[in-house]
C-alpha cells in the first residue's frame, strides 16, 4: 500500500467504535518518573492538537500522573488503559475492579477505551471477551480493545464481542519499521479485514529510529530516513512516523513524550506525506533491517 495524495492526515477511527482520534497518539509508560512540570506541558501541547489519544496501564504506575494532568482542566484528549491478566487474575470480576482502580486513579467516571493487555495461553479469549463486554455495558467503558493477541485470537474475541453488540476497537501491537511482524503474521490483515485500529507501540523502535547509527543492521534504512528528512526539512523520527502513518488507516502509532517539543516534533509528522518514490524506497530499506 502506497500513499494517498492527501497532505495531511485526517483523523482515523477507533474500529466501529464512532470515536475519531488524531492519528498519532502518546504512550505515558515513562510519565511516572518524568519531571511533573514537564509532562502537565506536554500533555498541554497534545491537547491542543485535537482528540490525541494518551495511552497508560495499571503496569505503567502512571495513570496517576495522566489523572493529575486531565484534573488541571477540560480535556479533548482519548484516553486509553489496560487490563493485566495473570494467572488467577482473569475473570469479569477481577477486570472489573481493575478497571475501577483505573478510572479511581485516572479521575474519570468513564474510561474511552479500556484493553486486555496480554493474552494468556491457557485462558479461553471467551474469559476476557465477558468482561470486555460488562465494561462497556455497564458504561464505565466506551469502547474496549486488546493488546499483543494474534490474528487467531483477535478474530475469536471480536466474534465474542460482536456476539454481545459490542465493537472490537483496537488491537496493540509492536509496529515499527525494524519490526514489521505484524504484516506478515496476520495482525494487520486481521485489522484491515474486521475495521479494528492497530496502536502501534514502539513505532520508533524504542529509539533506534531517531538518529543516525553506525549499527550494520540499520545503518542502510536510518540513511534513506536521513536522506528523505533533509528534504523534507524534517527529522528521522517524523520520516519513520510517517511512513507507519501512510502504510494503512488502520494504524495509529503512540510514540512516547515526556516533553513538549518532543511531542510537538512528534505531532509535526501528521502535516505532510511521503511521496509514493519515498515511501518505496524506504520500505525497500526497511525489509533489510527489520523482522
């Protein structure tokens, strides 16, 4: 897939759902140790950008520090946590109070998008489609998702959920261009086929695809970025955004921030597109180095 001539991307929806978000968001899994100061800024600056959506989990301890942020004032912002299941930890009950310790420490009445953030072996999806469902019913949920299922299990909850009148919105995955899995495994097809999002988590390959590195194993790729960037006028990580950006609707990549510029610089790559010569090359680029 190639991309469109539109310049700028439009805002993308969460799956059946009828909720719309920019389609770039931030993940906040660093928020609890930043500096508070400049995390309120940061999340000032995606505010002011539109419906961004602001990803955390109860495993992330930032929730709190996410709470403290939408309490300083109204918010545009999609917000969006996560279930962690474990062993003895799977029923709609256990979800349930999980997902009340989330809007508790959140401030919220009523979370936008609540996950299941791990799949787990030996637990029929059924388990975790019930409380899905119960989240949503009981409207402390508007929308529910999943995080690191594969296509199997994604397509077996959606049917559960739809079963009870409920839209899968999401599926989270890795999605870089070093780790492209989900186009070979089924996930991004499954996406496509059952209109369900894919959140791109680590789009910039956990800072890999920020700079130029000697690295042999992506030294050929962060070169076609830095070629591409200068004549765009932009940075490596706006190109590699970009091109996550332009590969499907479906995908939304959450980069962290936990400062303003580096969430405005973030923000910056939904204002223009790669030519389809670009987007090629980079992709040619990409299958060298990624898995």
């Amino acid at each position: 897939m190639t991309p469109t001539s539109q310049r700028r991307f439009r805002p993308r929806p969460l799956g059946r759902t009828g909720i719309h978000v920019l389609p770039l968001g931030i993940g906040t899994n660093k928020w609890r140790r930043a500096d508070r100061g400049a995390v309120l800024e940061t999340y000032r600056t995606i505010h002011d950008a539109g419906p961004c959506m602001i990803d955390t989990a109860e495993i992330y301890f930032s929730e709190r520090v996410v709470g403290d942020c939408l309490r300083a004032g109204p918010t545009r912002a999609v917000i969006a946590s996560k279930f962690l299941p474990f062993p003895g930890r799977t029923s709609p009950r256990r979800l349930m109070s999980a997902l009340d310790g989330s809007l508790a420490r959140l401030g919220l009445k009523t979370i936008d998008l609540y996950y299941v953030h791990y799949p787990l072996p030996l637990i029929d999806v059924r388990v975790f489609a019930e409380g899905l469902v119960e989240a949503v019913k009981s409207g402390k949920a508007r929308a529910v998702g999943v995080a690191n299922f594969n296509a199997d299990q994604m397509r077996r909850i959606a049917d559960h959920l739809a079963r009870a009148g409920v839209p899968l919105a999401a599926n989270q995955v890795n999605y870089s261009l070093l780790r492209r899995a989900a186009e070979t495994n089924g996930v991004l097809e499954a996406c496509c086929e059952l209109d369900v999002a894919l959140v791109a988590y680590f789009p910039l390959a956990s800072g890999r695809l920020t700079q130029p590195s000697d690295s042999m194993g992506t030294k050929a790729l962060l070169t076609c970025l830095a070629d591409i960037a200068r004549a765009h006028d932009a940075s490596i990580s706006q190109v590699a955004l970009n091109w996550l950006l332009a590969r499907d609707s479906h995908v939304i990549p959450i980069p962290g921030a936990t400062k303003p510029h580096h969430a405005r610089a973030n923000l910056d790559a939904l204002g223009w597109r790669l030519s389809e010569t670009e987007f090629d090359a980079i992709d040619r680029a990409s299958a060298k180095s990624g898995t």
